[in-house]
C-alpha cells in the first residue's frame, strides 16, 4: 500500500531511474496490481514500478537485487491461479510491463513478429492480421492478457490442437534476470544447436527465472477459408472418434476442436438469452469443429461435409449444423464461450482445469462424475473444454436450488476426488492454467522427487536469494 | 582402453550389476566406443558400460557418481561435433544405450509412441509406419543414429520445416541425471503447466545434464500422397520467394523445401554416376519441394502444378521436374542426398552448418561466397541444404587440382570469414549439430556473456562433479 519498507537511497534510486509515471507508491495508484482479478488474492506491495524500456527494466531490477527487493512481474494481470499477485507482506515491489507496449516489427520472410511484453495478445493479433498473418494463439482474457505473461505461463487456449501452447510459438526472448542481466536471446532461427534450451525454460517458469521483455513470435499465414460445425454426440468418446476422423485426413486442417457436455450446453441454452442450441433437440454431449486452410478453394468445405457425412451415416454423430455465414460462425463460438458465465449464473462452480492423454478421456470423464455424484448428490457435472489435447475444464455446478456456501464448503473434497482420478490416467492438475500460489501445495504429491528437486535446484542457481516472485510454484516447505 | 583407473570396488560393483554382456573393459571391445565416426577424436576409456534397463543405468550412473568417475553417454555414436566421445585421460567410462532398443507402445489415440533410448531412428520410423502412422524426423544417420542421441542432440533433418527440431516431437521423457536419480517425465499431456520445462532442457543439452533413457515421441497420420519436384532456380533468392509461394498457399502441406546451389549439384551429377541431371540444361541453383498430406486426394498434385505453373510463368522457376512415381521421387532425393558424398570424392573440404534468419539467406550466400573465393582463388564455394528453415550447409570445396593439405591449412580461416558474416545476419554456427567438443570454443564469443553464464549455473546446479559427459559444450575457460 504504500513504500515504507523501501531503503530511502533505493526509492530514490528507483524514481530517478524511472520518473513518476513509472514509479507507482500511491495506495490507490498501487491497489489494483495487488488483487488477482478472480479476486482470490489481496497482496500488498511495496512500490509499482513500470519500466519503459528493457534497459531500464534491467536496471530496476539489478538496483532491487542489490537491497534483497522481493519483485513480482506481472502482465496483463488475468492470472488464474495468483501468478502475478504479491504476497500480504507489502515487502515486494511488482514490476509491471503495461509500458513495454511497442510491436517492433512484423517480418514476411520469416513468419515472425518482434513485440515487447506489455503488448496485448489481442493487439499483436490485430497486427499480424492487419498484415495478412495470423498470430496462432487464443485464449478468453487475449484482450488483457500480455504477451509477457502469455509467455510466463506459456498460454495454451483453442489452436493449441493445430500450433501448441505458447512456448512453441515462441522463436526468440529476451528477459531480466534475478540479478538485472538481460538474457537476449531475440534470435530469428529455426535451427540452432548452441547450447540449452533457456528459452523453452524461461516460458512457463511464471516469472519466477525472469521477466521477459520481448519476443520473436512464429506467425502463420491468414486464413482464407474456413469451416466451422456444431455436433451432437453420444459421448465423448464419440467426439473423439470424430476427431480422430479429421486428424486421419487432414491434421493440419483442424483449427480446434472443442467438447461440450449436454450439462454445461443445457446451462447455456437456458441461462444465456443469445445462445440458444442451434440444433433440433439436446443431446448427451457436442463437439465444435473448426477447419482453416490458407487456400481460398472449397477442399476444406469438401473435407468437412465428407467426414460429417460419413459420421453421420455411422451413427458417431447425430446431428450437426455447419456455419454457413461468418455470423453463424460468431454465433456457434458464442456459444462455446458462454460456458464460464452460464455456469456462474447456475450458482457456484468448483473449476479443474486438467488434462489426460487423449485415449483415457471417456474413462476420466465417466469416472470422475460418478464420483463427484455421489460425494454431493444433485450435483451438475458440467465439462467443457479442448477435448483435442486432452484438456477438460471439468468444471462442478452446485446443485439447482442449493445453498451455495454448503456447496463450496466441499470444494477441496470434490476437487480431491476429481484429481485422484486425474492422476491415474497419468494427467495434469493445471493444464493450460499453470501453479501460481493457487496450487503450489499440490507439486510436492504431484511433481516431487527428482523432478521437483531438479526444479529447485534450478531456481536456486538462478535466483539464489528467492527475489523473482516469490511464493509461485514452490511450496514453501 | 582398459578398466585400470576404475576402483576394484567399483569395478565389482558393475560387473555384478551389468553382467558381462553389459561391462565391456577389453581394448578390442571398447574401441569403437572411444573414436567418433569422422575420426575427429581419439578417446580412451575406462569400462563400456552397456545396461539393459533404466533401473540398472541409474543404478550404475549413482556407481559411478559415488567414485566420482565420469560418464559419457553414448547412442548410435554418430555425433558430428566428437559429442559422444570420451576424452584421452581414459578416466571416464562410456554409458552406452545400444541395448536398451524395446519399442514399448504405439497410441494410436494420442498418436504417440514410447521408444526406448537405444531404438534407431529408423526402427522408429519403421515401426510407425507399419501402424500407418509416421514419425517426422528424418536425417541421413537414421540408420545407426539412436533416440536417445537425437533427442540429447535435438536433432532436426529434412522435415524441420514441417514438424519441427526433435524437441518439438517429444511428448515425454525419461533422464537418469548426474547422481543417478530418474527424472521421469514420461506423460503424453499436450497441456501440462506444472512447473518447469525439464523435458525441453534435457533435449538438446547433449548428454551433459543427464542419460536420456526413454521417450514419448509424437506421431502423425501416415501420408497418402505426396508429390516432389525439383526446380531450377536463378539464385536462393528465387528459391525462397517458391518457398514462400508454396507457404502462402498451405504450409502444412511442405514437408521439405531444399537448396542446391549449382556448384553442388555439378558434382554430383559429374561425379555420381547414378545422379545425371534431370533438368534439360544446368542452373546456377535448385530447389527441392516435396509436398505431403494424409489424403488420398488430387489436391496436392493441383497445389503443386497451381504454384509452379504460377512460378514458371513469372520466371521465378525456369524448369522443373514432378516425380511421376515412387521410383522417380528416390531419384531426386538421391540427387539431394549425394551432395556430401560427391563433394567427398571432390577433394578436401570444409564444411558449416549454419543458420540465419530466412530473409538473410540470399544476402548470406552472396556475401560468405565472396569472402572465401577472395581468400582461395579457385575455391569452389558448393552451398546446400534445409533453405526452409534458414539452414544451410556451407560447404567449400578445395580447388581443382590444389593440393589437399594445403587448402585444409587454411580452414579455420574459412569458417572464421564464414562465421563473421553469419553473425552479422544474427545466425547461429551450429545449426542442426550441435557443440560436442568440436564448437566449444566458439561458445564464449557466440553465446558469451549472461547466456553462458546461465547454463553454467544449471549445469553446475544439476551436476556440481561435473561427472556427466565433461568437455561438451563448455570450453574449459
């Protein structure tokens, strides 16, 4: 709240370095930064500092080293899981990249856009598209979102399916070390045998090697054609021998490829007055299919009519509707997207952002919510979610009519049962979400022994003084 | 050459633990473990040791690390840069994983397959492929090259531009680390953010932070057709505008795009009986694109004569030749393939797999062309390779009728000039090979400053004896 605990000679320090609008101390200046915006976390801090530049990012951060400154990165500030959110000691400073906004070139040859942290994921989308490319990567917060915490969390979203999760878009980094060195690793190459992988490290660490600055993103051509389908289904074993479908004819076609359980659409039919279901009648579960192709001609409508078609006669899918307009298109994503707010309409939700290898999806789900049934009886298993890589949003909604703390007072039971689950189909507790404080107390079950300890060891070579975020990831003991 | 610098304890222990078949100390029997395959590098060691299991590798690596003995991992020993190969004190002992070859599964709902270490690449391939599935890595010591050396390696191939380096193939992954604990990352989760990037930093890092022991390498649908042409071309500039052509229309669809500069492809055809040229008349360079897709379709073959066509018409391409059958396809991809051999029989030469960014490459060629024929008149400057990933293999070729010795006194000075233009185009000097202890001199001056400073505190951090493979990719100073 305010910058008492600073040294004197560092505050001073610090305003120099950076002025006024990059030094933040004002408790109503600094109070926004110290709140997660799913509200789970009230920090305080010590001083909000937004550098302009790397080079000054890279001075602040050495003058905070210098005075053992705990210092909290943070980007757009959409954590989910409190990764970007300072502890109640008001003892660290945040440094904040929402001044680091230049996108510093968009290269043809190379398929690449060079951007600073503070960047927008929605507007170096807007770039590239703005210069005939795509920015493969979408997710619901791109609108705040910075690519620096993309990176620090390493983003996944609905074209993971076709391009991967944030770290496989990303070709170059540069980033601030715990100690104020820069890494500059801002390289454009596709090969390049020299040494470790530091850049496949620093994405996903969130913030806790480093604060990124900027990054060479790996671009895509634009679509020309897409196509884009909602289908109802038996299960999701169904959706996936549908999916399996398309990626046996054309894997690289396939843009998403989104599951949605009868439950969770039914909430969104009833609950969102500009989502009705586009099809005749509900059906146990759905998957939205969408196709891309750079290539103006109709191969893509021929390849979705001819899968859907043999589908359909095959009984695996029963009913379908194809986007006949770029409006219906909006409309069937709309959909899709609704799932989160419909659920939070239906009263209060326990959310497990998890994955599992694609094969043990319809096992996982089956499983799961018969054991979330009968822990709390009247209970609406609601999944969704990126089905294609095998990531669920098994998401619980209290019962109809429930009182809503009664149900949440069993959420760690319901969220046990769903893990337990997860972890014998060899899954992931945090998918695309990542470990923030939220879920540090699950690494030691979940990741311990060598991999855990390798982690450390890591981090302790990097930030022998635990300044870089502090209280992510690792559990304290 | 013999086990006399192991202490007997430790001797005792291994053959107890390995059996004979997996403890080789006989001269005779370790020779061929302590040379490199271009006989760069003459080694000694103490004791082969050969184990069958994870269990009984990290039982003898924990051994080893308790006597302190070093360890230098080795897979199908076909390294380029001497990275498998044990130094000349005859203290370390090799870890080879030649018996570790069990092909554990194939997913064909996760389109994954966990191989052991010691698995060939081509078994691999192999195996794949007879499930109708296709493992997308491809290099010309696929033969006797292993996954465990291709991972520790990242190696990248012909099909780089498609599917990525060998790290982007890996899923999942098993390590025994310095002090003979399992680093068991062996998931297929397309999402799993749970802390650091173990699995990309073990890839790549050349066996000098662990043993690669087993992996879960990602597969696609086996390709239905394909079609390949060879193009000539005016100059790589024209190479890379088709490149960028055939991207434009459907990047997925390229499953290699190489270059030939003309100088190259004259030896071959002058000097490989079995490679005439199939161009009516030479060009001053080529292109190979081979096109891909799991369909069975004619869209491919349309794609390709759509581009091509277009490109003939703007002169972009001045001939071109379509494979008309499997037959005709080898046929070109000989041609390509021979390029190393025909330059062998031209005499000595020096060779540098270097990379830059893709719109440097014209600029590149021209500039390192000049620099080395200004250096040896009558060098022939013979240029080729993965065009489409910014890779090119910068080959020199002794002058006619020079003497040898006297054009291979002057290879440093070459690589040197070559070098300063590759780093001025931002490039790496080792693109798909790696640093063994070959390149690690040139690490301070490429990759100096906090980037080698920061994999000396992990490596230092993960393997503080510095027992596993010593002397690669850090110079000793």
């Amino acid at each position: 709240m305010s910058d008492a605990s600073l040294p004197p000679a560092l505050h001073d320090a610090l305003l120099t370095l950076l002025g006024p609008a990059g030094f933040l101390t004002d408790a109503t200046d600094t109070a926004s930064f110290c709140t997660d915006w799913r509200l789970l976390y009230h920090g305080r801090c010590a001083a909000v500092l937004r550098p302009a530049t790397t080079e000054d990012c890279a001075k602040a951060v050495a003058l905070c080293a210098q005075y053992d400154v705990p210092m909290v990165p943070q980007g757009g500030n959409t954590s989910m899981v409190g990764g970007a959110t300072p502890d109640e000691s008001g003892k660290a400073v945040v440094i904040s990249t929402t001044r680091m906004t230049r996108i510093l070139s968009i290269d043809h040859a190379d398929l690449t856009m060079t951007v600073e942290a503070g960047v927008t994921l929605k507007a170096a989308q807007d770039a590239a598209w703005a210069e005939d490319l795509m920015l493969p990567l979408s997710i619901s917060s791109e609108g705040s979102a910075d690519i620096g915490g993309i990176l620090a969390t390493n983003a996944g979203g609905n074209n993971t399916v076709r391009y991967g999760n944030a770290r496989e878009l990303a070709l170059g980094l540069e980033a601030v070390l715990p100690d104020g060195s820069v890494l500059n690793l801002l390289r454009k190459l596709r090969k390049d045998n020299t040494g470790y992988a530091l850049r496949q490290l620093l994405v996903g660490s969130e913030g806790t090697l480093g604060l990124i600055t900027t990054a060479v993103l790996q671009l895509q051509p634009r679509p020309r054609s897409r196509e884009t389908a909602l289908c109802a289904v038996a299960d999701a074993k169904s959706a996936l021998a549908l999916f399996a479908a398309f990626r046996k004819q054309d894997p690289a076609a396939i843009q998403a490829f989104e599951y949605m359980s009868g439950t969770s659409m039914a909430l969104v039919n009833t609950l969102i007055e500009s989502c009705p279901l586009p099809l005749s009648e509900p059906a146990p579960a759905y998957a939205l299919v969408e196709l891309g192709s750079p290539r103006e001609d109709e191969s893509l409508r021929t390849l979705m009519e001819d899968v859907l078609g043999q589908a359909l006669e095959e009984g695996l899918v029963t009913d379908a509707v194809l986007a006949e307009s770029e409006t219906q298109r909006q409309n069937i994503w709309m959909i899709r997207e609704e799932h989160a707010e419909a659920q939070k309409r239906a009263g209060a939700s326990v959310k497990n952002d998890v994955s599992v290898p694609l094969a043990a999806i319809p096992d996982f789900i089956e499983e799961a919510t018969k054991a979330c049934e009968s822990l709390v009886p009247g209970i609406r298993v609601a999944p969704f979610g990126h089905i294609g890589d095998g990531n669920i949003h098994f998401n619980l909604v209290q019962p109809e009519g429930a009182d809503p703390a009664a149900f949440l007072a069993q959420d760690h039971a319901l969220m046990d049962a769903v893990a337990e689950i997860v972890r014998k189909f060899g899954g992931s507790f945090s998918a695309e979400h990542g470990v923030g404080q939220l879920k540090t107390y699950m690494m030691p079950s979940w990741r311990g022994g060598a991999e855990l300890e390798t982690m450390r060891k890591i981090k302790n070579a990097l930030d022998p003084k635990n300044l870089m975020n502090p209280g992510k990831i690792f559990p304290s003991h």
